[in-house]
C-alpha cells in the first residue's frame, strides 16, 4: 500500500489511491499500445502516473495543487515520458497543449476530483479531439448515470450525451478503503469508447439543448418541457419510435433525441 507524507486539501476533492493493484487494473483497462499520449488529470501522489509512463509513449498530466510540485518531483525522477502541468485542467489550453505531441493514439486516464467529474468530461467532448479510449474513476452514483439506459430513475440528461458520443463500460466497483483519505463514497471505474456508427445532427449545440430542455423538469413531459417547439413536430417523431407527447424524457433512447433534434433544427 503506498504511503502518503502530504497535506490533502479537501477543496480539491484529494483522495489519492493506495492501491498499485487497483491502479494497475485502471491502466489495463485502456488497452494503450502504439505511439501514445495519455492525458491524467490530478496526478496527485503518482501512482497511477508511474504504471502510465510504464506503457505510454507520453503522459500529460495536470496538477491544480503547486504544493505538490516537489512530491510529484521526487516521485516521477526518473520517468522522462512525463510531463506535469500545474494549472487548472479546466481552464487549460488542451488541444493546443496536444499538439505539442506527435502521437498515434490518445487516450485520458485519470482519478479525477468528483466535485468536476461532468466538467471534465464535457470539456473533453467540446475539445473535438479524438480518444481511442477515455478510463476514469467516478463516484459510483455517478457512474450509474453515464451508464444506465432509457426507463431508469437515474437517466437524464447527461447519459443521453455521453451514450451519443461514446460506448460507455462499467469496468468495476472500487471500495471507498482503497483511498487516503478514506472518501464518503463508493467508486467505479468506467471506460468511454467514441461511437464511429453514431448519426449525425444537424447541429451539436441544438441537440445538447433539446436533450437538457426534455429533462429540465424531471417529472414532467415532452408536452410541456418542449412547449416552445413545434410540438406538431416533436408529436411526429416521437409517434414514429412508438411514443406520444404525454411520455417523460426518461423513457426516450439516444435515436428519439437525434431524430427530434434534425426535425426541429430544419424549421
């Protein structure tokens, strides 16, 4: 079990895995190979960034906390496949940070804080750039949500983007013993695969605003939380899939909302 001689800040979000066998599990869970960049965001202690430089070409982590420079210094000495930029990961320059890299195939790889888990992942998906694989540690209720399917209570808004974009893969639960400090929740590990045999819409910005305007209020339906449509339209689409204006956006697949998308942005 690693051992950990820093202060955490718990604003944050620092709890660092101990754990080199779950950490291990993580990056196999990438099935990294040929000339490589990863991206890791929150390095924290380097445990996960040590087994990365192990197989990737380049590793490219980012570091909020400054007072961790001279740990990750002394940790990462001799792995010269390393780079670590202290800065905000959110605020960051990525693709221009990319390109400084010449690589075959780009991945991100990370325990990242919980607090930005959605902000990281929808910071990737606007950046365009193409991961061969994305592999995270989240909390596990949010891991529920990116993954669940139409008819769940806990399907909204953000499944429906992310199962746009990706395949999304449960690898497995993680114990809240595996960390330092000891968390209050439960994580899994999930894997992000791009879809290549997705359909297109018209525009990405509309069809992210249909999506979030269908559950902005949970329990009620299309009929009402898409009043400002051509409900005519909408009332088309969803007849096609088999459905009716009085059905809740939990109940309506990935196709429904790329279709409802196309027919709306054309008008």
């Amino acid at each position: 079990m690693e051992k950990y001689d820093v202060k955490f800040k718990k604003k944050f979000g620092q709890n660092f895995l101990k754990d080199v066998n779950v950490v291990r599990r993580i990056v196999d869970a990438a099935n990294i190979d040929g000339e490589s960049l990863v991206i890791e965001v929150g390095p924290g202690g380097a445990i996960m960034t040590r087994e990365l430089s192990k197989v990737a070409t380049n590793v490219l982590a980012y570091e909020i906390d400054s007072d961790l420079e001279d740990e990750l210094a002394s940790r990462l000495y001799d792995c010269n496949n390393v780079r670590v930029l202290f800065q905000d990961f959110l605020n960051s320059d990525l693709c221009n940070d990319v390109d400084n890299y010449s690589y075959e195939n780009l991945y991100f790889v990370s325990n990242v804080p919980y607090y930005i888990t959605t902000p990281i992942i929808l910071k990737l998906i606007s950046s365009k750039l193409h991961f061969k694989k994305i592999v995270m540690m989240v909390q596990k209720e949010v891991g529920v949500r990116f993954t669940t399917g139409p008819g769940s209570k806990d399907y909204g808004s953000i499944s429906v983007l992310l199962q746009y974009y990706f395949r999304v893969k449960k690898e497995f639960y993680v114990s809240r013993g595996m960390f330092v400090p000891v968390p209050n929740v439960d994580s899994v590990v999930v894997s992000f695969e791009e879809r290549t045999d997705r359909e297109e819409v018209c525009d990405l910005d509309f069809f992210e605003t249909i999506v979030r305007n269908s559950f902005q209020f949970k329990r009620k339906t299309i009929r009402n939380n898409l009043k400002k449509y051509d409900l005519s339209i909408v009332e088309e689409v969803l007849i096609k899939h088999g459905f009716n204006l009085n059905t809740r956006a939990e109940d309506l697949g990935v196709e429904v909302f790329v279709d409802l998308t196309n027919a709306l942005y054309k008008e």
